[in-house]
C-alpha cells in the first residue's frame, strides 16, 4: 500500500511518517522545500519537495507515485497568520486540498483530511461528529471549506477533527507545553486563556487514531482527541507542576483582556466515543501525555 503524505516536516506529519513505516506502509512524504524529517533511508520511505499550492507539482507527484491513499495533513496552521494572510491562507487550505482531491481522484485514491475543533463556534461544547461546522475566524472557515470540498469526493474519504495537540516537536512546530517549559524556564511570564476549553490530543494518539482509520479503511468524520477537558491556562499549570517549573508566571487570562487578530471558539471539546467503538482509539490521559512528552 502506497501511502502520499502531505505536512511531513510538520508536528503530526513527523510522528505519522513513523507510525506509518512502522506498519509496513510504503510512504511517499512530501512536504515544502528539504526534508526536515529524521528518517532517512530506510525502506519504503521516499520524500519529495511538493507545494500543494503549486498544481504542476501535485500532478507531477501524483502521476509517478499512484498513491492508494492520501493523507492531507499539512495546511497553514497559525491560526492568527490565517486571519491576517487570508488569501495565502484560502490558497493553502482550501484551493491546495480541492488540487489535492482532483489529483486523489484520478487515481481513486482513499482520502484523509486533518481538520480541526475550530470548524466549530464553541457556543455549545461537547462536539460530535454530526454537529454542524459554523467557524469564527479565516483558519476555521478555510478547514470548513476543505471539509465541504471533501465530502464531495467522489471516492472514499475519511476526515479527522483534532484539538490543541502536544507532544515533543520532533522538527515540527512547538505546541502549548514546550511554549511554557521554555518560559518559564527562562523566568519570563506568560499570559494563557482560562475561559476556552480544549481536549488537548497527545499527537502520537492522534497519529495511532489515523494509522487505524487507514488500517480499516474507515470512512466519514472521526474526532480525535484526548478525553480530559482543560483550558489552555489549566494545560499550562500542570505543565508547570509535572516540570517543578514557577507556575507563579502563569498569568491567567479571558479572551476579552487578550487581543489576537483571530478570534478564538470558546469551548470545542471534542466527543470521541465514534472513533472509541469503531477504531478502538484510546488516547492517554493528560497526566499520562505530559509524562509521555517529558519523560523523566
Ligand atoms: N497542532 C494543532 O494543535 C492542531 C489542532 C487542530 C488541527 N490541526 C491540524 O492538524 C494538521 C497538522 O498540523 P501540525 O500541528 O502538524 O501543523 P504544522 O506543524 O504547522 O505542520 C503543517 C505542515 O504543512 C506544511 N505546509 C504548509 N503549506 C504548505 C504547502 N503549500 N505545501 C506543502 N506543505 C505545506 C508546513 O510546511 P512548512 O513547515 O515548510 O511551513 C508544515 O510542515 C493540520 O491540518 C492542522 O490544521 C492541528
């Protein structure tokens, strides 16, 4: 089984290139520019410089790999550049995964699509998989808009919603925890929201819960996320305990007294009792990620 990769230097793409590998897959990662990846020669992985903005380069890929399937996990992530930058942000989200999905289609390709908790306004919280997506800033309405584009995929596709993921960035990006270990080990304050909610995803879950979809070639919407309710402030101060770090930096913050250019859905916790019955998902506790993310 041929496996396409989109997002491969990135945080998630790190870990699922090494998931994938693992279970024997052959993966063609891509990703913008050089490989920031850690794996190098081993057997079935290849990795290919490809803009998924850049239609030439999707086709060029796409007609000498002839992936079975697609997993579109990069996109513009920063969800305060998406609101300042929204045409690039429109180009890289919506525009690349329809390029993606046209190419994906001539090869009849299984398609998996990395969404988000922010297709969601987080007036109600507690979100299933058949609530309905109503964004309140540009990086939500353009993961909304590749849903949309997604489900109208004439061959099988699976898309993943996930929330405030952690972990140690093998090459990715950083994330809340390693925001605040840096911080606070540098003696500098730190102001965190205490009035959004979360479900914060330990991103080797999150990359197990997409090597199960593949595996059993499940199809439709799955939430992957992990099982505790936190806000970011609360992440932060347990993040601060387990690393015997100065919570005291920690300045607790509302959306209100915190300006941002994108506003931000309050609670988007995320229910995955879907991807439990049907995929055996079973992500850690918070307790359990962060001792994951820094083992001692
Ligand atoms: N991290 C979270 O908390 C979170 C929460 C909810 C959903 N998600 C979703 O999960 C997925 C993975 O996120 P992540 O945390 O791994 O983000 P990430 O570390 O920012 O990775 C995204 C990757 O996409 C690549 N990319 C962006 N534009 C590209 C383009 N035009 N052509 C090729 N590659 C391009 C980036 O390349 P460069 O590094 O070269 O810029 C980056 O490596 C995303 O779809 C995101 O929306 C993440």
């Amino acid at each position: 089984m041929k496996i396409l990769l989109t997002g491969a230097n990135g945080f998630l793409g790190q870990y699922l290139s090494a998931q994938l590998l693992e279970k024997g897959y052959h993966v063609m990662a891509t990703g913008k520019g050089e490989s920031r990846l850690g794996i190098k020669g081993k057997g079935g992985f290849h990795y290919k410089s490809m803009d998924f903005t850049n239609p030439f380069d999707i086709h060029d890929v796409f007609t000498e790999y002839k992936p079975d399937i697609v997993v579109h996990a990069g996109a513009m992530t920063k969800v305060d550049e998406c609101e300042t930058e929204q045409w690039q942000a429109y180009l890289t989200n919506v525009e690349g995964t329809i390029t993606m999905l046209l190419n994906a289609e001539e090869q009849k390709s299984f398609f998996l699509f990395v969404s988000t908790d922010f297709v969601f306004d987080g007036e109600t919280g507690t979100y299933t998989e058949a609530d309905i997506p109503n964004p309140v800033n540009f990086y939500g309405k353009t993961k909304a808009e590749a849903e949309d584009a997604v489900k109208e995929y004439d061959y099988e596709w699976a898309i993943v919603r996930t929330s405030l993921v952690y972990g140690q960035p093998i090459g990715g990006r950083s994330n809340l925890l390693t925001v605040v270990q840096q911080k606070l080990n540098n003696g500098e304050k730190y102001k965190v929201v205490n009035d959004q909610v979360r479900t914060p995803t330990y991103v080797e879950d999150l990359a197990a819960g997409i090597v199960s979809i593949i595996e059993k070639k499940a199809t439709g919407i799955y939430h992957l996320s992990g099982m505790d309710i936190l806000t970011p402030y609360e992440v932060a101060c347990k993040t601060a305990d387990y690393l015997g770090l100065d919570k005291s930096l920690l300045q607790k913050v509302t959306a209100e007294n915190f300006s941002q250019p994108a506003r931000r859905p309050l609670k988007t916790n995320l229910i995955i009792e879907k991807a439990r019955k049907e995929l055996g998902f079973n992500p850690l506790s918070f307790e359990d990620g962060l001792k994951s993310t820094f083992p001692s």
